[in-house]
C-alpha cells in the first residue's frame, strides 16, 4: 500500500497489523551524458512500489538528498546534511506519534548514508539523554547493496559497474521508464575512477560525471532482474527489521 494513494482509515487499520513503514530516499543529480537525473531516487522508488505490492506500507519517496558535490552539473539539486538530517528528524517523528515503530529507509545515493546514519543518531539521542529506551528501530538499506543484486551486478557487469552512473542503477531505470533507454556510445568507454572533495574538485577530476563507471553496458532487459534482485533483498531486509 502506497501511503499517498491510502485514506486514513486504512493507514489506521494498517497499524493494527504491522508498526513498519518503508521510506525510499534518494537525490537529484547528474547521473553521466546518458543517465536520468532522477536515478537514485526512481531506483528505490521502484523496488518500494514493488513491496507496496505485498502489503508493506511505502512512504512518499524523499527524492532530494544530500549531493553537494554534483552541484557543478546543471539541474543537480542538494539539501545540506543539516537539511536531510532535519527532514528525516521531522518524517519520522511524525508517523511515529500515529505508532510506527520500524522504520526502514530504502536508499539509492551513497552520498545519503552518513548524514541518514547522523539522523537517527540524533533521533536516538532525545530517549538517551532522557534515560529512557527508544521505541524506534530505525534501519538504513541501500538497494544497491543487498547480496542479490551484489551477486547480479558483479555476474552482468563485473568492475565495469564502477561507483556513479553505474551499468546497474542506469539498467533499473530504464526498466522503471523504457522510453528513456538509449544505446548512445560514451567516450571514454570506462570513466576514471578516483576521490573528490566538493563540486569542482569533482567535476574537474570527473568531466562527464561518471565514476569508474561504462553505463553503456545497461539494458531494459538487465533492469528487469536487478528489479526482482532488489525487490528479494529489500523484502528480506523488511523482515529482519520485522522481527526485532
Ligand atoms: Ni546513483
């Protein structure tokens, strides 16, 4: 059950059955010449509806997250972590006083984990200090790293997946939005690979923005098992969250 689409009556009846509540996150930002901008947020939304299937309750995607460093790449847009860590801070304070207890963030931008992570440090910190033990099980799991889709990415693409614009989150998308599939030929074939610091540094380290990455390898066809991978991985996440 998708939360937007739900009344809240069902949400109510929804919270006699289960505390767990799915909220994919992700960024707004340069994903290479040939991915979608959208990338990190459509992957986790599209595994998200896939659960949404199985009678999992799926918040509204948070589609813009923290990417400072895509900010040198037209239509790349950020929040600061102080920013994220505030939005995360407020989401789940809200559905927590409706009595969600498990909350499982399904992340799709690596550049989120340390300031999520933050969050629900600080989250956790207002029980600590009040000596008391938190109701919350907060957990953060990133779509792109569950033993399924590890096992597939490295069979389909091996190290030609690199770290940003990979051949597995472009296949995902296009899976999710077929018509956006190109077959447009990159040059160079493998992207440098390497460190950054902020925006510049990146995009002069990076200039078409890919990370080690040969995004030409994607397919609609590929995308459509990294969906089942993704969805097997999320799903028996969602149950280990379950049954703490
Ligand atoms: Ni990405």
């Amino acid at each position: 059950m998708k939360l937007q689409l739900a009344t809240w009556p069902e949400v109510e009846a929804y919270l006699k059955t289960s505390d767990a509540v799915v909220v994919p996150i992700g960024s707004t930002e340069q994903h290479g010449p040939t991915g979608l901008i959208g990338t990190d947020a459509i992957c986790p939304e599209v595994i998200a509806a896939g659960m949404a299937e199985r009678n999992v309750l799926v918040a509204p995607t948070l589609s813009i997250g923290m990417a400072q460093h895509h900010l040198a790449f037209p239509g790349s847009i950020t929040l600061r972590p102080s920013t994220l860590m505030a939005v995360i801070r407020d989401v789940v304070g809200s559905l927590a006083n409706h009595g969600f207890r498990r909350f499982m963030f399904l992340n799709g931008h690596g550049g989120n984990i340390a300031t999520v992570h933050s969050a629900f440090a600080e989250i956790h910190c207002e029980s600590s200090m009040a000596g008391r033990a938190s109701e919350l099980h907060l957990e953060l799991f990133n779509w792109f790293t569950g033993p399924r889709i590890k096992k597939l990415s490295a069979e389909l693409f091996g190290d030609a997946e690199g770290s940003h614009a990979t051949p597995s989150e472009i296949s995902l998308t296009w899976h999710a939005y077929p018509d956006r599939a190109t077959d447009t030929v990159l040059d160079p074939k493998r992207a440098p690979d390497g460190d950054f610091r902020d925006a510049i540094d990146y995009r002069n380290t990076f200039p078409d923005g890919r990370i080690g990455s040969e995004p030409d390898l994607a397919s609609v066809a590929h995308g459509e098992r990294l969906y089942t991978a993704g969805l097997e991985d999320a799903m028996e996440a969602l149950d280990r969250l379950r049954n703490k």
